[in-house]
C-alpha cells in the first residue's frame, strides 16, 4: 500500500514537472508570436535592412542561416556517421573505444563559447594562415567565413550525430549481421547492404537533432564568419551560374538578434525586429526539422513497403 502511494505521487509529480516545462514553452513561444506577428511581412521576408537596422527586411540572414546549417549538416554528418560506425562496428569494446566514446561525451557538455574560440583558433588563424600562406593567396581562407563557422558548429554538434547514430546501428538485430556472414559478405558489406539501410532512420534524426542543436547558436559563429551587416549574399559566380560563396562571411538570424538586443543604439526600437527575427528563426528550425523528419517518414514507408 505505502508503494503504490509513493508510486502515485511521484508519478503526479512528474506530470506536474510537464505541464510546468509545456506551460513555460508555450508562453515562451505565444510571447514571440504576439511581438512578431505584426512584423513579418513579404517586405520583411525579402527585404535588406535600411535605416541603421531599424527598418527593412530580414533576407540576407535567412538566406545565411539556411546556408550555414545546411553545410553544418554536410560536414558533420558524415564524419559522425563514419565514427559511429568504427565504434559499432569494427573497434570491439577495449580500452580505446571507451577513451573514445568518453572524449565524445565530454565534448557534449563543452559551452558553445569554447568552440568560437577553437574555430578562431584552429580553423582561421592556424588552418587558414598555413593555407594561405602555402598556396600564396593572400588573405583569403585565414579570415572568418562561413567554411569556418560551419566547420566550427559541425564539431559542436558531432557528438549528437555520432550517439543517435550509434543507437540506431546497435537497435538491428544481431541475427542480421549473422545470416549475412553466414552468406560470405565481407564485413564491409554486411555494414552497408545490411546494417545502413535499417538505421538510416536513426541516422536521419540525429540529422533532425543536429539541425536544432546548431541552427540557433550564437556563439561558435562570433568569431568564425558571421557579420551583422553585410549589403550582399555570400553568391559568387562559377562559369555564369550563381554558387554560394563559403569564404564569404555571412548574416544569421540568432547573431542578428543577439546585436540588436545588446548593441543597438535604441534597443526599444528595434525591439518589433527582434521579435520577428525571432520568429522567423523558429518557423525556420522546425520547417528544417520537419523537412528532414517527413524525408525519415518516407523513408520507413518505403522500407515497409520493400518488405511486405
């Protein structure tokens, strides 16, 4: 009897936490969709800043926020990937891998702040010099651009990628690796005809995860690439077709909210910008995330449907 009445209050209690975490969430967003409603516009969707950042539009962040995530993605998750898959796979449970998986847990808990400082440090200054100075370029990849802010938040979100990664190669079943050693495939194939196409939802939402872990993220990019003004897009042209610039620097939405919060000369002006910023940035964090959580959906439907 003295049990369940435990049982039954702690279980009240953690519905009480949720409510309170849900009831704090939706006043947190119903707050920026009341400040930024009024604001957002076709005018502000597409427009450039004028008047000293108080009026104009939004464009050029949106156009770099969308750039530098997607390229977050390309570089992380790869690597992350790869990683996941020698740690499952091939590097047994010895004393390395523990030394490894450790120092990935470790970079999890890192402040974000810590990886602006090593992108300006290894990726700008060290990397980019030696380039520079190798390939006699002058000043061009030893300065902040989006490659480096990029390359800067792909480190900050690799222990994301590498552990969802991890959990969905160790959820196929182990009689699945067996029945195709048992048929002669090479460990290398048992990995990627076998393994792969059963966690490949799993590799997708650490995708998702990366997504939401770096799209909003000041920090890592104050020192890599990322400029409040700038009156063009990172676009450069290759044989007459217009390509993103990634040793341009760029605008983002957090970083363009963080400076007209604490750098304004008039912050209360801008103060309706702020918040359409901001709710443009969450609208865009999750048609990102949906967008890549409809591809998994697909993705599963299509493996159902092989199966059947």
């Amino acid at each position: 009897m003295r049990m369940r009445v435990i049982g039954a209050l702690m279980e009240g209690l953690c519905r009480l936490l949720t409510l309170v975490v849900c009831a704090v969430l939706a006043t947190i967003l119903g707050m920026i969709v009341v400040g930024g409603i009024g604001v957002i516009s076709l005018e502000f969707l597409t427009g450039t800043p004028t008047e000293g950042m108080t009026q104009g539009g939004i464009f050029p962040a949106i156009f770099g926020t969308v750039c530098i995530a997607v390229l977050m993605v390309v570089m992380a998750l790869p690597l992350g990937v790869a990683a996941a898959i020698f740690l499952v796979e091939y590097a047994g449970k010895g004393f390395g891998p523990r030394i490894i998986r450790a120092a990935v847990n470790n970079l999890a808990g890192v402040p974000s702040i810590v990886f602006g400082l090593f992108g300006l440090g290894f990726f700008i200054l060290f990397v980019g010099r030696n380039l520079d100075r190798v390939l006699q370029t002058g000043l061009l990849f030893g300065q902040p651009a989006m490659l480096w802010a990029a390359a800067t938040l792909a480190i900050l979100v690799l222990p994301v990628v590498i552990v969802s990664t991890e959990e969905a190669l160790r959820a196929v079943p182990l009689s699945h690796r067996e029945a195709a050693f048992a048929l002669g495939a090479t460990p290398w194939q048992v990995v990627r005809r076998t393994v792969l196409p059963q966690a490949y939802p799993g590799i997708l939402t650490g995708a998702i995860l990366s997504v939401s872990r770096g799209a909003g993220e000041t920090a890592p990019i104050l020192f890599t690439g990322c400029a409040y003004f700038l009156p063009h897009l990172p676009v450069t042209e290759f044989l007459g077709i217009p390509m993103i610039n990634p040793l341009d620097q760029f605008m983002e939405l957090s970083y363009h909210i963080f400076i007209m919060a604490t750098q304004s000369t008039n912050a209360q002006l801008t103060r309706p910008i702020q918040y359409g910023t901001t709710l443009v940035l969450v609208i865009l964090t999750f048609a990102l995330n949906l967008t890549a959580i409809v591809t998994r959906n697909r993705f599963r439907r299509r493996r159902g449907e092989a199966h059947t």
